[in-house]
C-alpha cells in the first residue's frame, strides 16, 4: 500500500457537498481556483496534482464536491484535453 492510499483509507467521506459549511465550500473554491491555474496552459504537473491533493486531503474530510473536481481533471486527461506534463 503506497502513501496516498494509507492517507485515503485514514479520510473520512462525507457529504454530497450540498449544504456545505461556509468552510467547505472555501475549501472547494479554492482546490476550483488551483485546478483552473494548474490547467491554464493545457499541462498539468505532478507537482500541481501533489499541490491539489494536499489541499483536498488536509483536513481529512473529503466530500463528492472535492472528489468531483479532481474526476473533472481526470477526465480532460482521459479526453486529451489536458496533457500530463513529465516534468515537475
């Protein structure tokens, strides 16, 4: 078991991420803002993706509205849409 997957199974999922607290959605906001950064110009970094992750894992609470946003990422991945960059 790597890192990432000890610090999933240490998260708590919650939530659907409607009806958010106020601290939430600043949260969701923000991880929203660094993804838009990161995919600016079309590479997306491990180091970005490390960046992101650390924030949506930060405070262990990890709801779909979080979740969701990185699916987003995944998916301009999968589409080409977003090239992975090989360089940090």
């Amino acid at each position: 078991m790597n890192w990432q997957q000890k610090k999933v199974m240490q998260c708590e999922f919650t939530g659907d991420g409607l009806g958010s607290s106020n601290e939430d959605s600043q949260v969701v906001q923000k991880i929203r803002a660094m993804i838009e950064q990161a995919l600016s110009d079309g590479e997306f970094s491990r180091q970005e993706r490390d960046d992101i992750m650390q924030v949506i894992y930060a405070d262990r609470h990890i709801t779909v509205a979080k979740c969701a946003l990185m699916r987003q990422v995944q998916e301009k991945v999968w589409l080409g849409e977003v090239h992975i960059s090989q360089l940090s």
